[in-house]
C-alpha cells in the first residue's frame, strides 16, 4: 500500500509563492497519474493539476501559467509550484495518486493535506 506525504503548506502573502511536495513511500510515477487537488472551506474538492506517466501534464483554467507541476522520480517526489497565489487558492491540498488502469477513481490514493492560506 502506497503511502503519500504531503509538505511545504504555509501562510503567504497574495502575490506570493509556495511549493509544495508529495513524497510517496514506493517508486509509483510509472503506472499512476499523480495529481494535486484542494478543498476550500464550505466547497467541493477540486482538481489542480495531473501529469501522467508521459509527463503530459494538464492544469485546471484558474492556475493556468501560475502552477507547475513536476515530478522527481529518483526522489519518489512530486512538485506543485504556486506562484502569484492568490486569496481565493487558500485551500487545503491533497496529493493524489490513480493507477492507470483507475478510470473512475476507486482506486486513487490519498494524502493527509496540506493547508495553503494566501492572505491580502
């Protein structure tokens, strides 16, 4: 059973940066999708950003050209680099991990999260 660690979560100021990191207890990255995602009080959990085995990675339209994502596979580790945050990414951030056999889900692997508050 694969584990997630996620580090890196803060308090910043709106304008500011924050990288966060996935640690994952086994080498995974060759047959999982690995993704950020968050959760704002009172909202629904969102998808961030994925890269997939290929290194294709895909980005939700409201961190287009702020965050990048990016993977370390000698470190087992991957990256979300969030830059002119944002109030309105305050969130808590999960790691996730779906095999790639997973269309739906019911296999993916979770974090415990990572609370990211940008402050005006």
């Amino acid at each position: 059973q694969v584990q997630l660690v996620e580090s890196g979560g803060g308090f910043v100021q709106a304008g500011g940066s924050l990288r966060l990191s996935c640690a994952a207890s086994r080498s995974i990255f060759s047959v999982h999708t690995m993704g950020w995602y968050r959760q704002a009080p009172g909202k629904q959990r969102e998808l961030v950003a994925t890269i997939t085995t290929d290194g294709t990675t895909n980005y939700a339209d409201s961190v287009k050209g702020r965050f990048t994502i990016s993977r370390d596979n000698s470190k087992n580790t991957v990256y979300l680099q969030m830059n002119s945050l944002k109030p309105e990414d305050t969130a808590v951030y999960y790691c996730n991990a779906r095999p790639i056999w997973d269309h739906s889900g019911a296999l993916d692997k979770w974090g415990q999260g990572t609370l990211v508050t940008a402050s005006s």
